[in-house]
C-alpha cells in the first residue's frame, strides 16, 4: 500500500477516489448511521474525524465492526495474516514461548489480544502450541479483547469447534506475566485529520454537511492541542497543504493494554512508519478504506459498510510504550520476524505430516509466500516492546 501515488492534496484525493471507483460498486451507506452522524453535526457543529471513524466503524448498532458485516477473510473486505493460515499462529506461539522461557515459565502466563477479531489468531496460537506438545499449555489463559461482541462470540465458536476454549478466559486487567498482542488493530484506532497551515500552523479538518446535506471536509483551529503537541514531540512540521493522520488514541490505548502486564512482552504487528517516514511530504494522506479487497480513500461513502484505516505512527507507538516503562527491541518486519521463529521450518513440517495433503500444503504455502512477501504483509512492521521482572 505503501507504494501507491501519493495523494498530495484533499482535492486531488476525491478525484483519484473516483477513478478508483470505476468498476468497484460500493453498497450504499447505512442510513440510519449516516442519520445519526448528521444529527451529531447538526447539535455540535462540525464533527472531528476521529470522531466520524469511531461512528463509522464502532457505533454499538450500526457501526462496521460491531453491526456484524465487518468482513475478514477471502469473501470480506481484507484479508490479515492470521486469516491467511494458523501456521501465522503456530509462530508466533514460538515468540510466546521465548518469553515464557525468559520469565522462568511462570505457573500463570496471561495472553491478552486486542482487537482478537473471529480469533484466527488466537485459534493458531493454542493450536500451534498443542501439535508442538508445547509446556506453556500448561499455563496460558488467553483472554480476547475486542470492541464487537459478534466477533468475540465467533472467537468463541472458533475455539469451542476445536476444543480450544479450555485455554479462554474472560478478559480483564488484573496484574500477571505474559503478553499482549495486536494485529492490525492500531490502523483501526480512530485517528484526526489534520492539514499544514502556509504560516507553519496546524490546521484540523472537520467532518460538516454540505448544502446538498452530504458530508464534506471543513478545515478550523484543531480541536485539541495535543495534535501540535504529537507533532512537535517528534520534530515533524507539516508542509502548507500537506494532509496528515494522527493517532492519538494510541497513547490511551498503549497505556491501558500493558497496565496488567506485570512482565513478558507487547507484540504490535501492523502497517505504519516511524514518524519522519510517516509524515513525509512524498507520502501524503495514508487515510484508506476498504470494501471487499479494493482499496480507496473516500470515507464519505458506503458509511458502516466499508473499513476505514490509517498507517500506524510508529514513533507515538514506542514513545507511548517507554513513557508506560517498556523496552523496545529493535523494530523489524513481519517477513523477517516470522523467518526468524522458524517459519519456513512449520512448513517443512507441515509438508512431511503425513496428513497434510497437497491441496493442504499448496495453500499454506502461498499464504507462507504471502506473510513473508515484503510487497505483502511481510512488509507490516514488529514491535517488540518489553517489560522485564
Ligand atoms: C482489522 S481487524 C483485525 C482482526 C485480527 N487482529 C486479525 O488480524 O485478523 C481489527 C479488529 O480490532 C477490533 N477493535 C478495534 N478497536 C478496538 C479496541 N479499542 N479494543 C478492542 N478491539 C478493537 C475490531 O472490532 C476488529 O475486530
């Protein structure tokens, strides 16, 4: 995604949005949500895009992930890599099981994942962790934290499916060794959207209606400080007209996800950019949306029916996690990552089980090609982030 043209200014954003959407029908909004936003900006003025994402996507009746026609997997909107195949998990219950092993296997190892999704992830990792014969299955309880109750309830079935769920426990922050875990849950979290001013301000852009009643952008003075402030903190200056996301729930969310891990480790995996990177003129806006694998960059359509993201700034990310008193490890990709736990030794293995067949292997195999494909996402970034005992 990261390669795309670059989309220098709003304007030239909705053009680009039209073009891409020849051929791509998108399903109309929802109207009782678009009702609902209308009504908020009818009270209360124009309305933040933080606050336009967190209706879109997690209004408790209508919002995309949470009215249930949010959709992973082949037929839905975007595929993730634990969609792709368990042997994802399988991995990553390798990492687990470092860190267990470094915390000298402690009785209880609490693995808490944000934003679990219908469980994928943690289906592979207790899975991965029972055909290896793994000790750690002896201690973790896996808890699932997740903003839709349709998806924690499939998360469930997963699991009760395949005799999985004696490892689940309800989610709670109490202090314990272990981990958390997010995949791309942070390019969920609802983000600002802001525009560089020509005297070196910050201006915010605002979610209004038109005269036509639809949604359009309204540039003002930024809703909050703290978006300067972000800036600032990590030497970024915007360019006049530059268009930019930024991510401040990542702070609230970084400190409330480790505030129960006593020791062990903060696993993030998702697409972003430390932020010089992310900021970059060249770069552009890296606001997307999603509606059944196509890519476009208009959230004003299809409204509670299409995902909204924004690359991850890494840099709030590791400053978040070091103000909360973590440590980073050195960051690096998914590709190299999964490699370096033994990827490509699951697979041999998988290859030589004698119950795998081919059909079996040749999926796992492109979907291994896929994890470890730097254009793929292999090139997703890890951060490793840890708290010692
Ligand atoms: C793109 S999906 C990724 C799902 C899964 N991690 C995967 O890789 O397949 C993002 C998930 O995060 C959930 N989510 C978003 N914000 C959340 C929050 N603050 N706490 C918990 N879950 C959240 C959404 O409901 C959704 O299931």
């Amino acid at each position: 995604m990261s390669d795309e043209p670059r989309i220098p200014s709003l304007d030239v954003g909705l053009r680009r949005v039209r073009e891409l959407d020849r051929g791509a029908p998108l399903p109309p909004s929802d109207p009782e949500l678009v009702a609902k936003i209308i009504d908020e900006i009818r009270a209360e003025g124009p309305m933040t895009f933080a606050r336009f994402m967190e209706l879109a996507l997690y209004d408790p009746e209508h919002g995309y992930y949470v009215a249930g026609t949010a959709g992973p997997g082949r037929e839905g909107d975007f595929l993730t890599a634990p969609e792709g195949h368990p042997i994802f998990g399988w991995t990553i219950a390798r990492r687990l099981e470092q860190t267990w092993t470094g915390l000298d296997r402690p009785s209880r190892f609490v693995v808490r994942e944000h934003g679990a999704g219908t469980g994928a992830r943690a289906h592979g990792i207790l899975d991965g962790l029972r055909r290896s014969g793994s000790d750690l299955l002896g201690a973790i309880r896996y808890q699932a934290v997740e903003a839709s109750p349709a998806r924690l309830a499939a998360l469930r079935e997963r699991l009760v499916g395949d005799g999985l769920d004696a490892w689940l426990e309800p989610a709670d922050d109490s202090p314990a060794p272990g981990a958390v875990i997010a995949n791309e849950l942070l390019d969920a979290l609802p983000v600002h959207r802001v525009e560089g001013a020509s005297d070196g301000s910050l201006l915010e852009l605002f979610v209004t209606l038109g005269e036509d009643g639809a949604f359009e952008w309204v540039r003002g003075e930024p809703s909050t400080d703290d978006l300067a402030a972000r800036l600032d903190a990590e030497g970024v200056q915007l360019q006049p007209g530059q268009v930019a996301e930024i991510g401040l729930a990542i702070d609230d969310w970084v400190r409330a996800a480790v505030a129960g891990l006593e020791a062990g480790l903060l696993l993030v995996i998702d697409y972003g950019h430390p932020a010089k990177e992310l900021y970059s003129p060249q770069r552009g806006s890296l606001l997307r949306t999603y509606h059944r694998h196509r890519v476009h960059d208009d959230p004003f359509v299809a409204v509670g029916r299409q995902d909204l993201t924004a690359h991850v700034d890494l840099t709030a990310v590791e400053r978040a996690a070091a103000a909360a008193g973590l440590t980073a490890l050195p960051p690096t990709t998914q590709g190299r990552f999964l490699a370096e736990l033994g990827l490509g030794e699951l697979l041999v293995a998988l290859q030589t089980d004698g119950r795998t067949d081919l059909a079996g292997y040749l999926e796992a195999r492109a979907a291994v090609a896929r994890m470890l494909d730097p254009r793929a996402t292999g090139g997703f970034a890890v951060l490793q982030l840890e708290r010692g005992r």
